[in-house]
C-alpha cells in the first residue's frame, strides 16, 4: 500500500553532514587524490586476478581467428554465423572461413522494418504517447537481435560467404545509416496512424506500409550493396585441394554447408526474479523480426543447470552460443571478466551488494552482448574458467578470445542457445508450454533491444 507524505528538501545541516562525514575520512581524500587523475578502473582493478588470468583451458575448441562487428551491434548475427562456421569449416575442411555478416542484416533490417510496422498497425488505435508505440519507435530497427530471430533469417534467407557480399563503411559503423532508417520507419509509422485516424482502411495502411519498406530497401543497398541472388563458390581446402560448386543461391549454401542443427537449438536463461520461476517459458511482447516465423522464446533454468549444460557441451566439442551482460567487471584490453576484478566498494567505502534478481528488477543490469563459448577449465568436475570468442578482432584478450572466470558466468551470464536433448524430460516437457508474456521493456529482452 502507496504511503502518503510530504517531500522533504535537503536543508543547509543535511548538507553540512554530508561534508563533515566525507572530511572525517582520511581514506576519501587519498581516493580523490587518485581518481582525480587516473581512470577509476586504473585504481579499483584487483591484480591478483589479473596476475591469476591465465588463458590455459582443459578443452579449448577454437584453432580459427576472431571476426569483427566493428561499431555496430550485431554481436548476435556474428556469434550465431560464428557457431555455424564451426560445423561449416569441418565440411569444406578448410581453417578460416566467414560467412557474411552484412548480407544478414540487410535482410533483418528489412524484415524488423515489415515487423513493426506490422505492430504499428494492429495498435494504430491506441494514442501517439501509449508507452508501447514510445518502445517500438525509440529505435524501430536497431542492430541487436536474439537467437530465435537469427534462425529466423537463415530459415527465410539462406546465407552466403562473406566474398559474396563483403563488409563495407556503414555496416561496421552503422550509427549514420541507422539514423536515416529511423526517420524513414518512423514517418512510415505516422502515415499509417494518420490512415487510421482518417479511417481509410487496412489496405491504404498496408500500402503506406509498403512504400515505407521499399525505401528502406533502396537506403539499404545503397549503405550495405544490394544482397546477391545468386554467387560463384569455389575454394582450395587445407590440403590444398581446389574445390567448386559453381553456381548457388543463398537457401543452396544453407542447405548444404549449414550442418548445425538449428531446430534442436533452444533459448535457455537464467532470470532469478520472484514471479520467475524454473521451468517456466517466457516470450516479450512485440519483439521479432520475421513476421511468420518463429517468436522469441525462453525457458527459464537455474544458473547451475546453465553451467553443467555449456561445460558438457564444450566437453563433447560443441561452442555454445551465449548473452550475458558483458559490461560489468570487465576489463575490454585484457579480455577479462571477474566478479571482484574491480574493488568498487574499496575505493567508494560504500556497499555494492544488489543480488542478481535486484540487478534486474531496478536497471542495473540486463543481456547486453552475444558472444560464443569456445573452451572451458574443469577442475574437480567443476568449470574454473570460460573461454570465449568475442567478436571484436584480435587486438584484445588471447588474439581475440577472452577469459571468463566462473564467478561472473554466476552473476552475470544469462542465456545460451542448447540442444533439447541437453535438457531433463521434465525440462522438455516445459518447452511445450504456453509461454509467459513479458512487456517489450523487460530486461530479458534487451539483447534485442536498446
């Protein structure tokens, strides 16, 4: 029950209190003397974790080199081209290979433009400020994406090599490009309200629907180049053997060199909030790209159960695709994540001691990034450290590839893409559920979201 009272100010002894407490503290001074020069970082990082970092794992799968998403945020396209590349490199035998990272967003960018405009007019009844319409249009068709919506794009689309529709200014810097598709979705978005408003029916929404996505087409060809119907592929293996297919389309090079079962994969999370329970599936209102395929849908599982699915995984030489919130206790040059890699409390005397669940009830954290686990340290039975393939080249971290310590998988892993089959009968039963809807906002959403 609401409590009702009258707002008290800060008055001038309130004020008078908070200095005399900070004076009375030597140690604040020497942490002002400090962070007044250098980087808080710089003096809150313990080195007897980075002195303890050690990139040696018991199973280490990788033996291939980093890719790059550049200033963009397509960490879960790359991640999720990076697991299929895994199987993909096996079948042409060859070391390195990429697939192509533009071709995918091109057609996300499109189809996430058909999917909100598609919301946009089943809630065109609803007022201009209704706090979903605010959420769809604050960046209708962002970078980010999640698992689901990847499979999505490959089942639609296919996928090509990286040669058949390369990297260029705006996809690895994709902030000047986004901003004009913004405009554009979002004028579309007020032509089909308008139409509403003036009721002339479904069909003129629809059309203003269509002229929208067609210059977001053309914006994207012009950005990206325009995605190839069809490519020459040929290739010399690493035994040297000169190797052609000739002639494909994008559903040709899918079908035969994506050897990853994607229809066994399925989102597992870790979301410890109350009214969240284990075993339970979830789904965010709102969210997608491809209108009539797959929705984006979560089974809830604990944190342990998480850890003993991606260890058996990486044990049995399968990398796991995983979301976490990479941010926290993370130090970007040393490719290094630890729960207490940064003494925060030291420097501050004060307590930083939310738990996971109120991390995410009150914004302080949420699924931010997309990598891929490609090796893990198992002592005693139990993973010590994660290693893992970040998408960011190699100029950090082990060539590219980081160190995860378990202690932050704990506190700030969230989600894994895992075969059912991983999963206890009990577990895969739960899969068949009619999922929990969650609103566009919520934190389990964010991989795809702002």
């Amino acid at each position: 029950m609401a409590t009702t009272h009258s707002p008290i100010g800060l008055e001038t002894e309130h004020l008078a209190a908070m200095r005399e407490e900070y004076d009375s503290d030597s140690r604040n001074r020497l942490m002002q003397n400090a962070i007044t020069i250098h980087d808080v970082d710089e003096v809150a990082l313990d080195r007897n974790i980075v002195t303890a970092a050690n990139h040696t794992y018991s199973t280490v799968l990788d033996d291939w080199s980093p890719t790059n998403q550049g200033a963009s945020g397509r960490c879960w396209l790359f991640s999720g081209l990076n697991l299929c590349r895994f199987d993909t490199m096996d079948k042409m035998n060859v070391k390195q290979f990429e697939f192509s990272q533009s071709y995918m967003m091109f057609w996300d960018k499109v189809e996430r433009a058909n999917f909100v405009l598609e919301t946009v007019i089943e809630t065109a009844d609803r007022p201009a400020d209704d706090r979903v319409i605010q959420y769809l249009m604050g960046a209708p068709i962002e970078d980010a994406g999640q698992w689901d919506m990847f499979v999505n794009l490959v089942k639609k689309h296919g996928v090509v090599p990286k040669s058949a529709m390369p990297e260029t200014q705006s996809s690895g810097a994709t902030r000047k490009m986004n901003g004009i598709l913004y405009y554009q979705v979002r004028q579309g978005a007020a032509k089909i309200r308008d139409l509403y408003k003036q009721e002339s029916g479904l069909d003129a929404m629809r059309q203003a629907k269509l002229d929208t996505l067609k210059v977001v087409y053309k914006i994207l060809a012009i950005h990206l180049g325009t995605p190839p119907e069809s490519f020459d592929w040929q290739w010399k293996d690493r035994d040297g053997e000169f190797r052609r297919d000739g002639e494909m389309t994008p559903h040709d090079f899918a079908s035969k060199y994506i050897a990853t079962n994607l229809d066994e994969l399925v989102c597992l999370v870790h979301d410890p909030r109350e009214g969240h329970p284990i075993g339970r599936t979830y789904t965010i209102a709102h969210l997608g790209n491809v209108v009539g395929g797959s929705d984006v849908k979560y089974l809830n599982i604990s944190i342990e159960t998480m850890k003993e699915i991606t260890m058996g995984l990486l044990q049995d030489g399968r990398p796991v695709w995983m979301g976490c919130d990479t941010g926290k206790q993370y130090h970007g040059k040393l490719g290094l994540w630890d729960a207490n890699l940064f003494d925060y409390d030291g420097v501050y005397g004060t307590d930083f001691g939310m738990d996971k669940a109120a991390r995410l009830e009150y914004g302080q954290t949420q699924m931010t990034h997309a990598m891929l686990f490609t090796g893990v340290d198992v002592v005693d039975g139990k993973p010590r450290r994660w290693r893992v393939e970040n998408t960011y080249g190699d100029t950090a971290g082990d060539k590219g590839f980081f160190l995860m310590n378990d202690s932050w998988f704990e506190q700030h892993m969230f989600e894994i893409a895992a075969p059912k089959s991983r999963l206890t009968p009990e577990l895969q039963a739960a899969l068949d559920t009619e999922p929990i809807v969650l609103p566009p906002w919520d934190p389990m959403g964010a991989l795809a979201g702002r």
